[in-house]
C-alpha cells in the first residue's frame, strides 16, 4: 500500500517511514504547518482549537474531556475509517452491525445500544447532527477531529447521551491551496482525493473536493461478483462570504453515492457449518453451547438461494446497498460591538436501497420470493430527511462574568416503504439440507411506516472567574421533544412529548500554564421512542398498548 500527498506547488518525494499505519510512507508539507510531533518553530506545544463548548478554546484550556486531532495530525495518521480511529482515541469504540457501512453504532466510556438500539453518542458535521450514514465524509476533507466522551446533552442536546464526535471541515484560506491523496493497495483497494481551495474575489474564498473510495475483499461468489465490498463517490465544497468587518457568511454543501456489497455471513452456504470443515473452527459459546465460526480464505464462495439469506433477492439487478446523501449547512457569524450573534442551519437528506432490490419501480415486482421452505424475504427503502436551526447570542468573552443564551429547533422525518413475503409451509421433513415437500407462501405484507421526531430546546452557558486561576461554569438545556410514529397499513398511530432539564457544572482550577485541574457534573439524555410492533395490544399477547412506550433513559456523570 502507497500513499502520496501533493500541495499545488510541489510533489513530494515518496521516502520510507515508519508510520501508524503498517506500509505507510512519509508525508509532504501540505499537512504541515508544524512538523509531525506537534511542536512548532518556537518550540512550543502547537495549540489545537476545539469547539467541545459552542466556541473557539485550545485544548489545553478546555476544563473537559477531548481528543482531537488536527488536519496535520490527520495526515500522518491517515485514517480510512472510524476503526483506525477507535485505536488512537481513549474510550472510543464503533462497530457496523449490519451488512455495509449503514448499521454505524458510536460507543464511548462502554455504553452502547440504547432503548432503541442505536449509537448513544452521536457525530455532528459542523456542529450540526449527523444523521444516517457517518462513513462517507471523507477525513482528508477535515480541519479537525474533536471526541468528546461523556454527556454533551447540555451543549449538543439529544443522542449525546454518552459523548459526541464532531468533524469540522476545512475552510478555504485566504491565499490559493490544494493537495492530493492517492492511494492503491491490494484487492483492487483504489483512492483517489483532491482538495483546492482559495480567494474567489475580493471578499469571497471557496473550497472544493472530490472523492472517489473502492475496496474489493477477496470473497468471490459464483456469480463473479465481490462480496462485502465498498465504494464511494463524494463530492463537497465551501463558500465563506467575509461581506464586513462584522458580518461572515458561510455555506457548505456534501453530496456522496455509496454501494456497499452483502456481507460475507449471508452468503455462506448453512449446509457446510458442519464440524471438520477446515473453512469453520468451533467455540465455546457463553451459554456452553458449540457453535462454528468461519476462518481462512474463501476465493469462491456458491450462492445457493434454497439456502441463502433473506436478505439477498438472486433475482435482484443490483447486489450491492446503495445509499444516497446530500448535507447542506449554513452558518452566519455578526458581530454587534463586543457581543455576538451565531446562526447554525442544516439541512441532510438521505435515500437507502437494499442491495435485493431490481430496477423496477415497482416494489412488488422487483420482489421475487426465495423457493425456500424455512424463510420468505424483504425489501425495504427508508427515507431519512433532517433540518436544524441554531441561535446563540453571547456577551464579550474576555470578561470576569460572561454568558451565551441560544434556541434550538429540530426536525428529523423517517420513511419506511416496502414488502415481505411470508414464510413458506412445510408439508413433510424440511432440514437445512432436505428440503423435502412444501407450499411456497406467496402473499405479500406492504411495509410503509412514518416517524416525526420534533425538538425544541433553550439553552446557555453562565461563566465567572472567583479568582485569576479559578473559574466557575453552569451550562443548561431545556428540551422539549415530540416523537410521532404512524404504521399506514395498521393504521397505527402514536404520539408522546418528553422534557428534560439537562446541566452541567463545571469547575476549573489552573495551577499553571501547562497545568489544570477541573471537576465536571453532567445528566445525560436518552430520547424517548415507541415501539410500534404490531402484537403489542393484541388479544392473546398478553400484552397491552401502554408497552408501545420505551421511556427516555437519564445518565448521571
């Protein structure tokens, strides 16, 4: 694997290091404002700028826990994924829990899942909620990276329950910059970034880049076609508009299509999970029953669709997932004398399509059933849609007594819509492997169910310095959310609002320069949701309607 960065004016020669990553090569002086240990020319520690509070503070001044690296930090590391970034940050863990790169879940300080089974830390894009995929923004396309474990309910609101993650993207400089990423490895691995960024006019500087990710693992199936592969088209750039002294205006719009292959545990063929097949190694599970896990290389895997997953259609026209996404953000920074007013907005759309579904527009007809005794099949297209509005008003920062008030208002729309055939009925024997007699179950379930979650919050942070080293901070929010959850082929329809009062105090003590000590207290909160299964409530269940609500969860730090 070989890596090659480039500024506009010159390309630097490729010498052998030793680097984070096993086969990486040396980097050029597009990153590297400071040299590669963080000092610079004056022999001091480089200070990196965070916003883990809503304003501007170097890390070495900011009384919380965060891990941030910058883009010349960035460039040595060279990180491809979220992974490579869990073993460089404390308390920071991620896994994908379903095929491609869309079941993201961010874990911090061990908490994961949550009342919904989503990521109970959440990454912001600018400061503004990233929702749906996080994998597609690429991290050459960063300034900085900032992880901020523990709850930030009070300064980022909902789904920060146990931390939050914010990539703060480049800005275009006042003087013209470019450089390049390449990068090509093995199993067709291909890479390719460019950024170019500068002066448009007078007052008018812009920034662009472009994308381009391929990774083709060594599963084959019988097919030809990859499994569990990845690609990603991306593109994105920044407008800042500095129209006074007083008054910057700033735009940024990210577009990227990824496809993401089925992994390779759905296609494996059940029938061959036997004991003393070299492809498997049998484990102690915690229960103390032996179960197989595959090992070693598997050059050509056969797609038996008697025995596949049901979640792969073999009729389908497209094996891969296929996500969409377009983020729009929009920021505004006026100056009034010595105080200030902040305005953050962001809108992000995002279209997923399973991998089983053909070209038709049809859902039902680009649907057929697998002829398999013991399974039926799915398809669903979601929809996710969000906007957000941020104000924040703040006095001078640079006095004893200081304070920021903002308002909050949020709108995150889900879309569900799609189809499930049936399991089919076994008339005699029906084993993994014999399939015996059955009636193929052909009837179809329509899928199509909307969610509406609403957020409105007040929120600020109160400062005041008790002495010259001493300083005593109280941050609050007041949220105020409405969840609403439609089934339209049931016919259900459920709605609940939820609030919270979420602090955190804070108190600094800086002995030195280079040494501070700090005591935080903080309340998390995890949104409330419904479970819209459909028995709950059911005559037979034993169940009943007011189970359909899953509480919000509160933790305490």
């Amino acid at each position: 694997m070989g890596r090659i960065f480039a500024s506009a004016s010159v390309l630097s020669a490729i010498v052998p290091a030793v680097g984070l990553l096993v086969g990486s090569a040396s980097f050029s002086s597009a990153h590297a404002a400071a040299d590669s240990d963080g000092i610079d020319g004056s022999g001091g520690i480089d200070q990196i700028v965070v916003t883990a509070r809503k304003r501007e503070e170097t890390l070495q001044d900011v009384p919380l826990t965060v891990t941030a690296f910058s883009s010349q930090d960035l460039g040595t590391i060279a990180p491809k994924t979220m992974f490579d970034m869990t073993i460089l940050t404390p308390s920071l863990n991620y896994q994908e829990i379903s095929p491609g790169r869309g079941g993201s879940r961010i874990q911090m300080r061990g908490i994961s899942g949550g009342n919904t089974g989503d990521s109970r830390a959440s990454v912001f894009l600018d400061g503004v909620y990233l929702s749906g995929s996080i994998n597609n923004i690429p991290f050459q396309a960063l300034e900085r990276f900032e992880a901020m474990p523990g709850p930030q309910s009070a300064m980022f609101g909902r789904s920060t329950f146990a931390g939050a993650i914010n990539f703060v993207t480049r800005d275009p400089g006042r003087e013209f910059q470019g450089f390049t990423d390449l990068n090509y490895g093995s199993d067709n691995e291909r890479e390719a970034f460019v950024w170019v960024g500068g002066p448009l006019a007078e007052r008018l500087r812009g920034g662009i880049y472009g994308w381009y990710q391929n990774y083709d693992p060594e599963w084959i199936g019988i097919q030809g076609e990859r499994i569990n592969s990845t690609r990603t088209h991306a593109a994105g750039g920044k407008l800042i508009f500095d129209a006074t002294d007083n008054l910057a205006i700033e735009w940024a719009n990210y577009y990227s299509q990824d496809w993401d292959g089925h992994s390779i545990s759905q296609w494996l063929d059940p029938t061959l999970r036997v004991e003393g097949n070299p492809l498997y190694r049998p484990f102690l599970r915690g229960d103390g029953v032996t179960a197989l896990w595959h090992v070693g290389e598997m050059p050509a895997i056969p797609f038996d669709p008697k025995n596949a997953s049901p979640g792969i259609n073999p009729a389908a026209d497209e094996p891969r997932h296929r996500r969409n996404n377009l983020r729009s953000i929009f920021q505004v920074d006026y100056s009034i004398g010595e105080y200030s007013l902040t305005f953050n907005g962001g809108y992000l759309f995002e279209r997923y399509t399973p991998g089983q579904l053909g070209s038709a527009t049809n859902l039902l007809s680009s649907v057929t059933y697998i002829d398999n005794p013991t399974t039926g099949l799915g398809v669903t297209v979601r929809h996710l849609e969000h906007n957000s509005a941020e104000l924040r008003f703040s006095s001078p920062q640079d006095r004893r007594f200081r304070y920021w008030i903002g308002l909050f208002n949020e709108e995150l729309h889900t879309r569900n819509r799609g189809v499930s055939y049936g399991q089919n009925v076994c008339l005699t024997l029906c084993t993994l492997d014999i399939l015996g007699e059955y009636r193929v179950n052909t009837s179809v379930t329509e899928i199509n169910s909307k969610n509406l979650t609403h957020d409105r919050s007040i929120f600020g942070s109160v400062s005041y310095d008790l002495t010259d080293n001493t300083t005593v901070t109280f941050e609050a929010r007041y949220q105020r959310e409405y969840v609403h959850s439609q089934n339209l082929v049931t016919g259900l329809d459920v709605d609940g609002t939820w609030t919270a009062f979420l602090p955190r105090l804070n108190l600094q003590f800086r002995a030195s320069d280079e040494v501070q000590f700090y005591a935080v207290y903080s309340v998390g909160n995890n949104p409330g949701v419904f479970n819209t299964t459909q028995f709950l409530g059911s005559p037979g269940s034993n169940t009943t309607l007011d189970q359909r609500l899953a509480d919000e969860e509160k933790l305490y730090n």
